[in-house]
C-alpha cells in the first residue's frame, strides 16, 4: 500500500507537467502505514479501518492517477487543476486532524486501558422493531411495487419520486430500510442469548424482508454494502485477529477493483460494465471525491463560506421546504449548480462538508472530532469482540455507513444515520450497565 501499489501507478501513468500529485504520495503513504499499523497490532478498530481505506483509495490513489493523466471524472469536468494543491492541503489537514483526535482522545480518556463491552440488547423491545419494520418494509413494497426492487437502481428510484416527495421520500426509504436492518442484527443478538421459536420466526420473516428492501439490484452500491457487511459482522466476519486482517487488507482491492463492477444494475436491469480496468476506474464518476473537494475550494474563493447554512440544512433535513423556503440543498447538488454540471448526484466528501461551512477552523475542529470519536469507539467494539464474536448492534452497522458519511453528501446519508441511531439505542437494555473488560 505505501510503496508497491503507488510505485506501479506512477510507473503506469504519465509524467505530468505540475508536480502536484505527489501531494496524493504524502496521502497514500500516512493512510498506508496507518492503515498497515492497524492490521499488525490485531485490534479490531472498524471505524478507523473504514475511515482509511475511504482515505487511501479515494483521497490518494484517485488523484495521484487524475492528476498524472491530467484527467477528472465526466461528472465534475472543468476542476480548475491550479486548486490541486489547495485541494490537497485541505485532504491532509483533515488527515492531520483525525491523527491529533486520536491521540486526545487516548490521553484524555481510559477507552483503551478499560473499555466497556456493548450493552446487551431487549428482547421486548426487539420484538417491537422487528414488527415495526415489517410494517414499514411492507407498505414501501407494495407503494413502488415487488418487480421495481428488482429492476434497475433509476427505475427505484423514480418510483420513490413519483410516490413522494423531499424530504418525505428520503424519510421513508430510511424507514423502510433501516429499522429492519437493526431489528434483524437485534434479534439475531435475542436468538443467539435464548433461543425460541417465536424469535426464530420473526428473525427469519425480518431476514426475508430486508433481502427485498436492501438488495444490491436496485439499491446503491453503498446501502446495499452497509447492510452486507453488518450482517457479515453479526455473524462473526471480525469474530478473530485473523479475519480482521484479511478483511482490512480486501477492502482496499475490493474498491479498486469490485465496487466500479457492482454498478452493473444502475440504468438497466440487464446489468452494463462501464469501466475497463482499474486504472479506468480511478479517473472514473464513482471516484470524484478529489474532484468535489477542488470545486468546494473554488466555491469557497468565489462565494465565500456558508458559515454553517450547509450544516443547518442537515441537522434540520427533516423540515419541509414548504415551510423553509430557503432550506440549502445538499452540498453536491450546490456544487453542481454553481459549477453548471447538469449531472447533480455527484459526492460531497467531508472534507469539503466542513470546508464549505466554515473554511480551515471548521475543518480540523470536525476531523479532529471525528478522531476522537473513532478512537472511543473502536476501543468499545475491541473490547466487545474480545467477550462475543460480533460487535455490539450500533458497532454491526455505524462502521460501514461511515463510507456513506465520509463520501456525501451528509444531506443525503442523514435520514437513515438518523433512523439507525434511534433504532439501535431503542433495542438497547437499558436497565444495567455494561460489564467493563480489559483491553490490551
């Protein structure tokens, strides 16, 4: 990852005029041998393996291939190339940011020394989720229709449109898809601890369901790998060391290579492959990450910062625009417009998120948080996976939808982040405290 892999880049791509790109070496190289530390220690931190391998593929193998063959994605054409070295000034100062909130939060906190475990779950409670989400799963089917969930991924998507409108459609594809996620890892959790048939059969009824609502056919690539990979975690994916490592080193090949393959159901049910390689793939719209975060420093030059307006539109995604007349539109949409793309679903990576609401301050003051959090989490899922062989309900599925945050927009991710929270910490036993465990 830090020599090898950007070695044959470099040695596979063309020597451009500017020298810019070796900015994308300084990214390759600290995620790399991060991410590398994270495999040899054997601890079990998920949130930060998602973080840096979103960072070293996305953030530095990306732009050091756009930048070298001088090319950008279709969908963001017209990045001004003399904002590229802004543009990565802003990737490692939020890299420099997430490093210093890990080690805070090491030094401030005994997280790593004596972590809790994950509180155990209800079983009343699960029950009522799981009965919940069957209702709602139930009634978003029969409103877009069975045969669209397995058509294209456009065709869902103006079924969804046609059905309702923003912010309700957002409300409801949240609602039909997430509560039956967290029921499903809940009572698999509840059957697991004691078992019975009743719990059996609702697991079974609620697995059958989630397979329709969160299939890859018709869902993004993103939804549909959460969902995968928490079910993949419940059952023991992450259980060792061992499985942690093959894991964390896979990731890294299976967005090069696997996730550009896994739009194949996007524009049509017959499934089209649009990239020809990986080199292909790395100047391809699914990796504008780079891209995004050149326009938001042009943004920024032109319009100013939104001084928190973006963030407002997010923490309050839930009010109608009927009654917010001025309600900011999602941060990649802003972009689009601003830079006249008439392809709007375009990526708002973090970076730019923070950038755009409040230029430098705003941006190592969320990474840094951002560190910290990661750095308390990953020490509670170690700790969980050193007493069961899965995390806790919240740790099966936050780590993965952290890709979907980390790409963007936060306007887009934040009604299902919304709905998997509530839904984790309603199913939780809250009646005792969690047993501490030693870690380390």
């Amino acid at each position: 990852m830090i020599v090898i892999v950007p070695a044959l880049l470099v040695r596979v791509t063309p020597a451009p005029r500017e020298s810019v790109w070796v900015w994308a070496l300084v990214v390759t190289t600290v995620a790399g041998l991060r991410y590398a530390l994270l495999i040899a220690s054997g601890r079990r931190r998920l949130v930060e393996m998602s973080f840096w391998v979103f960072t070293y593929v996305f953030l530095g193998l990306a732009p050091l291939v756009q930048m070298r063959t001088e090319q950008v994605p279709d969908t963001t054409k017209g990045a001004d190339p003399t904002l590229n070295a802004t543009a990565m000034v802003v990737v490692t100062a939020g890299i420099a940011a997430f490093l210093i909130g890990l080690v805070v939060a090491r030094r401030r906190d005994t997280a790593d020394a004596a972590a809790p475990v994950a509180r155990d779950v209800d079983r009343r409670r699960v029950l009522l989720l799981g009965g919940a989400g069957l209702l709602s799963a139930t009634y978003y089917i029969a409103a877009v229709g069975l045969p669209t969930l397995f058509s294209s991924r456009d065709d869902l998507v103006q079924a969804v449109a046609a059905r309702w409108q923003e912010p309700i459609a957002a409300v409801m594809v949240a609602g039909a898809q997430m509560p039956i996620l967290v029921a499903f890892v809940a009572l698999v959790k509840v059957y697991q601890r004691t078992p019975d048939r009743f719990v059996l059969g609702v697991l079974i009824l609620d697995g059958v369901v989630l397979a329709l609502v969160l299939n890859p056919i018709a869902n993004a690539r993103y939804t549909a790998g959460t969902a995968a990979l928490a079910v993949a975690a419940l059952f023991g994916l992450f259980a060792t060391p061992t499985r942690f490592r093959l894991v964390a080193v896979s990731a890294v090949a299976a967005l090069v290579v696997l996730f550009p393959m896994l739009d194949l159901f996007r524009y049509s049910a017959s499934g089209e492959l649009k990239t020809a390689g990986p080199l292909d793939s790395l100047v391809s719209p699914d990796y504008d990450s780079f891209a995004q975060i050149n326009n938001t420093v042009l943004y920024v030059q032109r319009e100013g910062s939104t001084y928190g307006q973006q963030a407002a539109g997010v923490v309050l995604f839930w009010v109608p625009r009927k009654l917010w007349a001025d309600k900011p539109t999602d941060t990649g949409i802003l972009l689009a417009d601003f830079r006249g793309y008439t392809f709007k679903n375009l990526s708002a990576p973090l970076w730019g998120e923070l950038y755009i609401n409040g230029t430098w301050a705003a941006l190592v003051l969320g990474m840094g948080s951002l560190g910290a959090l990661a750095r308390r989490a990953d020490a509670r899922i170690d700790a969980t996976l050193r007493h069961t062989r899965s995390p806790g309900v919240l740790a099966c599925i936050l780590p993965f939808y952290l890709i979907i945050l980390l790409r963007g927009s936060l306007l887009q991710a934040m009604s299902s982040l919304l709905v998997i929270l509530v839904c984790s910490v309603f199913v939780l036993d809250w009646r005792k405290e969690p047993a501490d465990a030693r870690v380390g």
